[in-house]
C-alpha cells in the first residue's frame, strides 16, 4: 500500500479531523484522525488523539467522519481528486446553512 495522502482536514477551537486515503492497486482505502486538544489548553493534560480502522468504501469513509459535524468545522484541506464527492457531502449536509457553503466553495473549487 502506498504512503497516506490527506483527502479531507477539518479544523475547529483546539482541534482538528483528518479522513486519510491511500491508493492501492484495487482502489482507495481510508482512515480517520482526531486531534482534540481542548484538556491540553484548558487542563495541562494531554491531547486526545484517535484513529480509526481502514475502510475500503466512500460510503464507509464518510461513516468515519459523520461521526462529528465535521461539514460544520472550518475546512482546511480537500484532496483534488475528491473535492466533487466533498463538495456534494457538503451541499447535502448544509442545504439550510447556506451561509457555510463559502469557505467550502473556495477549497472544493466549486
């Protein structure tokens, strides 16, 4: 399997979401990352880190990621070969948040 590439980044106040994908010979296969490092500014404790399992379906990818309201967070990165079904996530998700969809617009080059 080949090196990880970032496909989405989402961030919000202290921390941020990353879905992952990696190109294998059959297709794309994906991960989730959580970075929350709210106990850290708040408490001195330690950042909470999370990984998911690697799934091999788009579907199953957004699973990972429709965990959180990651269409609502400030979106950072989308990888150029997904920003039409990022895109499409997106408008879906935020047909009566219209207000939203323009920082998404500019990283989807929509």
């Amino acid at each position: 399997m080949s090196q990880s590439e970032v496909i989405l980044k989402v961030g919000g106040e202290g921390g941020d979401i990353t879905l992952y994908g990696a190109r294998t010979s059959t297709g794309w296969r994906f991960s989730r990352r959580t970075i929350d490092q709210t106990a850290m500014l708040l408490f001195d404790e330690p950042a909470i880190e999370d990984e998911s399992v690697m799934v091999e379906a788009w579907d199953d990818a957004l699973r990972l990621v429709d965990r959180y309201p990651w269409h609502l967070l400030y979106p950072l990165e989308v990888h150029p070969e997904f920003r039409e079904r990022v895109w499409f996530e997106v408008e879906r998700r935020c047909s009566d948040r219209r207000h939203r969809l323009e920082r998404w617009r500019e990283v989807c080059g929509s």
